[in-house]
C-alpha cells in the first residue's frame, strides 16, 4: 500500500520561509517522478513543481518559480519543497504526488498524471 506522508506546514508571516517534507512507503521511491500540487481555498488544485526521479528535470509553476525548491532524498524516500519569500497568495493545503508511471523523464504538471496522493499539509501566510 502506498502511503504518501507530508509534513512541515504551519503559519509563517510574509517573506518566511517553510520546508515541506514528503515522506512515501509502499514504493519504489527512486523510479518515481515526485509533484507537489496546491490548493487554496475556493480554487482548484494547482501545480506548483515536479522533480523527474532521476533528478535531473525539475518543473515549476511560474508563480513560485525563482522562490521555491524542489528536492528529493532517495535513501530517505522522501522529498522535499523549500518555499522562500513566501507570499499570502501561497497560503494552501499542499500535497505531494507520485507519478503513476516508473522512470518517468517528464515532470508532470497534470493531476490526471499522478496517482498516488498524500493528505496534505496547511501552509498559511500572515500579510
């Protein structure tokens, strides 16, 4: 069963910085593209950035991008999205994903591509 765990969100004023944290079981972690979604209130969810699993491809929304980094830890299966300048606009629940094919070299933007889910983690940004 695969179980995808985030972590790390919280409160934070404008301009803070938060790590989230992704944490998969069930998997084998290394072969999989790895996506962080987002999804404020009242709007649909939307990406925010992909890392493909051989790391070497990295995607990011233009809205974070230049502010925000993903990574991955492949002994720890986990990873990572380090948000800096963080703005009220990025206050959301956010969520990791697993690709739903192996060794993927796209990071996908798509939800329809990923099909594996964590719960999500709030993140709020104080203005």
């Amino acid at each position: 069963q695969v179980q995808l765990v985030e972590s790390g969100g919280g409160l934070v004023q404008a301009g803070g910085s938060l790590r989230l944290s992704c944490a998969a079981s069930g998997l084998t972690f290394s072969r999989y593209t790895m996506g962080w979604f987002r999804q404020a209130p009242g709007k649909e969810r939307e990406f925010v950035a992909a890392l493909a699993w051989s790391t070497t491809i990295i995607r990011y929304a233009d809205s974070v991008k230049g502010r925000v980094t993903i990574s991955r830890d492949n002994a720890k299966n986990t990873v990572y999205l380090q948000m800096n300048s963080l703005k009220a606009e990025d206050t959301a629940v956010y969520y990791c994903a697993a690709d739903r094919t192996v060794y993927s070299m796209t990071p996908h933007t798509k939800e329809d591509e990923y099909d594996f889910w964590g719960q999500g983690t709030q993140v709020t940004v104080s203005s």
